[in-house]
C-alpha cells in the first residue's frame, strides 16, 4: 500500500513539503479543501486590479486613478465571490480589508512605473519536465522591460520573510527561469519579487549555475515526497507556521488523528477559484511576441 503521487511539484508545494511534510500531505495528496482567509482573498484581489491595469489601460494611461479604478472593479467581483462571502466579514471589516487593498496598489507604484512595462502575459500557467516529474508555475506577469529583455514579475501581498529565509524566497524565483526557458525557449534577464506592504523589490538574474542548483533541489525534494508516499510516512514538522496551518484538528502534534483526513478528501480536485473569469491559455501569444521581439528563433 503506498499513498498517490502528485502529479506536479510547484514552487509552493515545494516549501510547503520543506516546511512540513505532514501538512504537504493533506494539501497536495489528500486534497483537503483549505478554508478561505481574508490574507489569500486580499492577495487575489490586488492581483486581479494589477492584471485589469495592465490588460484594459495600453502604456501611457496605466497611472494610479486608473489602478484604483481597477480595483473598484475587482472589488465588485470579489464580494460578489462564494468564497468570500465565506468569511463572514462585518462591514467596518469589509471597509478596512478594502483600505488595506487600496493602500497595497498605492504602494505598487512606488516600485515601478507600469507604463514602462510591455506586459505579454499574466497569470501565466507554464509547466516542464524535469527528470520524471513535471514541474508547474503560475507566473504573475511576464513583460518586456525598456530594453526588450524578458522579466519574470511575482506580487506578494505577505510580509517579506526574514533574512534567513533569503534562499527560500528566492527558491520560486530560479522555478519561474527554468519554466520560462523550457517552456518558453527564453531565459529571463531577471525575476523580481514585488512585495507591495512593504513596498520592497527583490530581483535576481538567473544563471547556469542558479537554474542547475533549483533542479537539484527540486529533484530531491521529488525523491523524498517518492520515499514518503512509499512508505506513507509523512510526519509533522510543529513549528511557527502551525498557528496559521488549517490542518490541525487531523494532526497528531495537536492531538489529531491523520487517518481522519481520508475521509474528508474530495471526490474530485477544485478548480482554484477567485473573482473573474479565467483568460484563455496565453502561452502561444507569448511565444508569438517572444518571436517578434527576436529573443527566440522562428
Ligand atoms: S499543525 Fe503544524 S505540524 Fe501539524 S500539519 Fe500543520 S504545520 Fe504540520
């Protein structure tokens, strides 16, 4: 008897399973439904006014009252989302989450100026194989900077994490240059982290040696969620991040019984869901402009 593979590794799998091995069970095996919290529906409602400013305003009138105005229309769809209603938010609640929204986008124009930006794509879903496993990322925002280089953009609406956590932020940043480059046939020029509480940049160049040491890690990672779901030992790992894990009530560290989790997995996997429609898969339109822009061969 063995536990089921997933069928992906993804830049969040990989430090969810680094950071707790038992929690990485109930979320990428057992597919436990994850109850909403106000932090992930800010974070994607910020995200979906970012993408409105980029796709409905051309460069030269994504200015900030054109930002707002996105998140106004975020907004709209958001509280009218199931999910959100699911949180159960007062009013005086609602009105300092949207503050907070609003105060997030303000500080993204103290990063950059998004008129310089030429977007080719955003929430962008790249997968690659590597070795025996299929690696998955979902980019944020994929453009051409003022010198016609590819840019890999992530938002991040969380704190920034300490420093010494610096190799695990960065970790997702080399994912997101090996999808490009396999996926794509482009490595970027560079990937950035916008954190926009703080508001703080962090942007590193991919390498050789960068793209070859996340392969590494990540094929370790995959041998050891392998041996795991083998022997179906996958144990907890108690640690600060507990107090925001949604799995405790099946966790034997806070008294809970796993074997319970089975009971509760779904029939079948749920479409990740947030305010709007999905676009239609980008990546051939990417690859046209990539084309046009002479950074990959015809
Ligand atoms: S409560 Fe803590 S130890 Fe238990 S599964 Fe969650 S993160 Fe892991």
């Amino acid at each position: 008897m063995s536990l089921p593979l997933p069928t992906t590794l993804s830049p969040s799998k990989v430090s969810s399973f680094k950071d707790c091995a038992l929690a990485f069970r109930f979320s990428a095996i057992d597919r436990l439904p994850e109850p909403p919290s106000p932090a992930a529906a800010k974070g994607t409602l910020v995200h979906k006014a970012l993408e409105l400013l980029f796709w409905d305003h051309p460069q030269g009138s994504r200015s900030l009252a054109a930002a707002l105005d996105c998140l106004g229309r975020a907004w709209a769809l958001l509280a009218n989302d199931a999910e959100f209603a699911e949180l159960g938010l007062s009013a005086e609640e609602q009105a300092q989450f949207r503050h907070e929204a609003d105060q997030l986008v303000r500080r993204y124009f103290q990063l950059e100026d998004p008129d310089r930006i030429q977007v080719l794509g955003t929430e962008l879903m790249l997968q690659a194989p590597l070795g025996d496993m299929q690696l998955r990322g979902i980019i944020d925002r994929l453009e051409l900077d003022p010198d016609g280089r590819l840019v890999v953009t992530d938002y991040k609406t969380g704190r920034v994490p300490p420093e010494s956590r610096e190799q695990a932020r960065l970790g997702g940043v080399h994912f997101y240059a090996y999808l490009c480059e396999k996926a794509l046939g482009v490595r970027p020029a560079r990937v950035q982290l916008l954190y926009l509480a703080e508001p703080m940049s962090i942007s590193t160049t991919p390498s050789d040696q960068s793209i070859k040491g996340m392969a590494v890690r990540a094929q370790a990672v995959w041998a050891a969620v392998e041996r795991a779901c083998r022997d179906e030992d996958f144990r907890p790992h108690p640690s600060g991040l507990c107090g925001y894990c949604a799995y405790q009530a099946f966790c034997p560290a806070f008294g809970g019984d796993p074997a319970l989790a089975v009971s509760r997995r779904p029939g079948a996997s749920k479409a990740p869901s947030g305010p709007g429609e999905a676009r239609p898969d980008p990546t051939e339109a990417v690859r046209d402009a990539l084309r046009a822009a002479g950074l990959v061969g015809v």
